[in-house]
C-alpha cells in the first residue's frame, strides 16, 4: 500500500460521508426548497471526492477521461436541474412561507400577475 | 436559465445560428471519444457524425463574448469556487446534523451588475453549485437574481449572502470580460 492508496481511502471516505449526511439532510430538512440544497451540494463535492479518490486507485489515463466526464456533467447538470425544480415548486406554491426570513420574490410575481392597467 | 423570458424586449430574442460551429464539434467528439474510453480513428469519425448530427437537430443560440481569458482571474475565480465548495459543503451538512429547529432560510434579489448572458449564467451557474444557495428564479432583462439561501438567523447573514453573490459575479467578470466590459463593470459599481 503506497501513500496514494492512503490519499485515495481518505477520499472515498470522505465522498461517502458527504452523501450520507446529503441524505439525512434530505430527510431532516422541512421543505422543498431546503430539500434541494441538501440533495445537489453536499453531493456535488462528495461525488467529487469519490471520482477523485478512484483517480488515484485507478491510474489509468482511459479511465481517468471517463471520470473527467462524469465531474463535468455532474457540474453542468446540477446547477440546472436544482434550478428548474426550485422554480417549478416555487410557483406551484409548494414553499413553506413560515421558513423564510426574507421573501423578495413573492411581491415581484405578484406584481406581474396583476393585470396591467 | 429561464430562457424563454425575454421581457417583451424588442429585438431581444435570441437568434439561431446557422452554419458549422467547430468548437462545439469538437468538444462533443471529445466527449464522445472520453466515453468510449479509447482514442482510435473510428471513435473520432463516428463521433464527429454524431456531433455534426446533434448540433444540426438541436442548435443553440450564439453566446456573446467579447472578452478574454484572464489567467490570473481565472485562477482566482476556480480557487475560490473550490474553497466556497468545501467550506459550504461543511456548513450544510452541519445543518442537516443540528440538533433543534429546522435552520430559518431567505430569499433574496440580488441585482448583478453585468449585463451579459454569458456572465449571468456562469455567475448563476456556480451560486448553484455552492451549497447554501439555490437560483429560483431569473431575470434576463435586468441580469436579477433570485436566490433561496439556507440557514440565515438575521438581517446582516442575508446581506452578506448578497455580498457573496455579487462578489462571484465579480470574480467572473474579472476573470473572463474585455477591457471595456471591466471598465463598464466597475463604472456601473460605483453609481450604486
């Protein structure tokens, strides 16, 4: 067992950790909204670490490309799907006003749903 | 994001390019070649036909960038995004194991100061991937923001929530605009 080997237990470790606690957040979490960050951020730099720590195990160059794939669409996809879902919900009404400190999105689509004059 | 509201803004609407867009081939023989896991000459022709089919079947709208590559900027824009990653990371998993009341949350508008498609969804891009921030929604007409942040106990946590996001806004400009748009950029900060 060589350091790398150490570096790469400790990253897959660590990714593992991370997608469990996304998924406690999950469930702990009380709305949607909320639900959201915790099943597309902690799983974003988990995800990483464990595509980092299978690198370092593997060593290959065909297998570390397929890697670099999957970081990139999990980077672009993330972003995208959490937003469409957070918008649709959103608009649908499913936010639970009673979490929010600060709402500065309601009065605008308020705004544009009056009829104009 | 959001595409399709352009606000009614006349002339506004994005237009279709035609014509062969060879960056885009290559990145998706890249792609496609990465997949397949072997770098041969079969892999690359039939991943240029499958390239050359998509950008045909789904084109998409030009990108305006008139700027440069900044590696100084750039290095400072993916340093920081990586410490933003890590350090939020921990801070909502902190959340998600708290003993106690569900943490209180915000949404909040947050006005970029660009007026660039392409920065408004790098910048939205990546408030998206740190944890503790969610673009709801987005105004294309006014580069808006609307952000749903996680875990905030007080007025001063929302404004530095907005704080950070126009600071990634300015990391992005800084890293990727042309010397008029920076100029342009910085002119429209000091009037707010």
């Amino acid at each position: 067992m060589t350091w790398l080997d150490v570096v790469s237990a400790a990253c897959l470790l660590a990714g593992c950790a991370l997608s469990l606690i996304a998924a406690v957040g999950l469930i702990r979490f009380p709305d949607l909204l909320s639900r959201m960050h915790a099943g597309t951020k902690p799983q974003v730099f988990g995800l990483l670490l464990i595509l980092v720590g299978i690198g370092l195990r593997l060593r290959d160059w065909s297998d570390v490309g397929m890697l670099l794939a999957v970081a990139m669409f999990q980077l672009l996809t993330a972003p995208v799907a959490a937003h469409m879902v957070g918008r649709a919900a959103y608009r649908r009404g499913a936010v639970r006003r009673d979490t929010l400190l600060v709402d500065e999105l309601t009065p605008v689509l308020e705004a544009e749903d009056r009829p104009g004059p | 994001m959001s595409r399709e509201r352009s606000d009614g803004v006349p002339g506004d609407a994005p237009v279709r390019r035609n014509g062969v867009q060879w960056p885009m081939l290559i990145g998706l023989t890249v792609v496609w070649v990465l997949l397949w896991g072997g770098l041969t000459v079969g892999n690359v022709l039939s991943g240029l036909v499958v390239a050359v089919v998509v950008t045909l079947v789904f084109p998409l709208p030009p990108i305006v960038f008139g700027g440069r590559l900044r590696a100084r900027g750039l290095a400072v824009l993916i340093g920081w995004f990586v410490v933003e990653l890590v350090v939020a990371s921990v801070q909502v998993a902190a959340l998600a194991l708290r003993i106690g009341r569900p943490p209180l949350n915000a949404v909040i508008e947050v006005d970029l100061r660009s007026r660039s498609d392409l920065y408004l969804t790098l910048t939205a891009e990546l408030l998206s991937l740190v944890p503790g921030s969610l673009v709801v929604e987005v105004r294309r007409s006014t580069s808006t923001l609307f952000l749903h942040v996680l875990g905030v106990r007080d007025e001063s946590d929302v404004e530095a929530a907005r704080r950070r996001a126009l600071r990634q806004e300015e990391r992005v400009v800084r890293a990727l605009a042309s010397d008029e748009e920076l100029a342009a950029y910085l002119a429209e900060g000091v009037g707010r």
